[in-house]
C-alpha cells in the first residue's frame, strides 16, 4: 500500500468525534496479566479480522495508564459485557478513579488458559495470543488469534451509541 497523497483538508477532531458517536459497537473489557498484575481497558473499537484462523482486533490508546502492560503482553482478553454492567465499563473506563489492581476485585473475574483475566460474567470472552501491532495516529491496533473462547448462556451485549449505553 502506497503514500496517500493528501489533497483534501482532514475533518477536525470534534466532528469525526460526534460522526463517530453515532457508529453504535459492543462494550468490552480487554484484559491481560503482566509481570504478575491485571491490568484492563475499556474497548469499543474490537472487531473481527478472520475466522480462518479465528482472529480479532482492538485499538488501544498508547497514553491509556496500562498501555505498558498491553505493550509487552503475548496474551489479552476481549470480554464483552452484558446489559446491565455499565458499572464495569466506567471502571474500567477511568470514569471513576480507582487503582487497577482493586478494579479486578469488584467483580468476578477467572484466570484464563493463557492467564489473561476473563470476566466470568462477560457475555463472551475471547482469549488472544497476539499475532500483531501496529501503531496508527494515537493508538496502537493489537492483532490476537483466539485461542480460547466462553459463551455465557445468558443472550444480549451491552453498546454504546450516541454517547450513552444501550441494554441490545
């Protein structure tokens, strides 16, 4: 893929802010452990890559407080939070100001089979063994094979459109 040759004035951060608030997606925990700790971010920006290998993607901001961990990881988890776990995602979200270690000790959380923290409660968690990353603008995009996966019998996924929560 070649140079983009630029000859159009780039949309400005705040109108593709509110564009993009109107691309409705799944709220999910992305989780690892790193030199013994968990570490967590919330993620809307997760999608799939292939399912031949099953693979996925997520966008994680490279000033987010636990991107050293994310950095240095071989394995993540994506778990995807159900209606009702609002409370999570804000956690795990910075919206409420707690040390990362005690925002793993509010809900119940397994060690997985790569050791990545999986959210017992998730609607659906995706172990990764990464595969790939790349940095673009602000983020890096992190490639994860899935390696593992849990399905919770319980139906629904919480979203997130147009700036507020939405029980899908």
């Amino acid at each position: 893929m070649g140079i983009v040759d630029h000859r159009f004035d780039i949309v400005d951060k705040a109108t593709f802010r509110n564009g993009m608030s109107r691309l409705g997606s799944a709220v999910n925990i992305t989780s690892t452990l790193s030199d013994g700790k968990r570490y967590g971010f919330t993620a809307s920006a997760v999608c799939s890559v292939s399912d031949a290998p099953a693979t996925l993607l997520v966008c994680i901001n490279r000033s987010s407080s636990c991107f050293h961990a994310f950095e240095n990881t071989r394995h993540f988890c994506v778990n995807t939070l159900m209606p009702g776990q609002e409370d999570i995602s804000n956690l795990f979200g910075g919206r409420v100001v707690t040390p990362m270690e005690e925002r793993f000790d509010r809900h119940d959380w397994k060690e997985g089979v790569t050791g990545a923290p999986v959210l017992d409660t998730a609607s659906v968690s995706f172990e990764c063994e990464l595969t790939n990353a790349v940095d673009e603008a602000t983020h890096r995009i992190l490639f994860g094979r899935v390696i593992a996966m849990r399905e919770n019998e319980k139906s629904g996924t919480l979203l997130y459109c147009m700036r507020r929560y939405i029980n899908g």
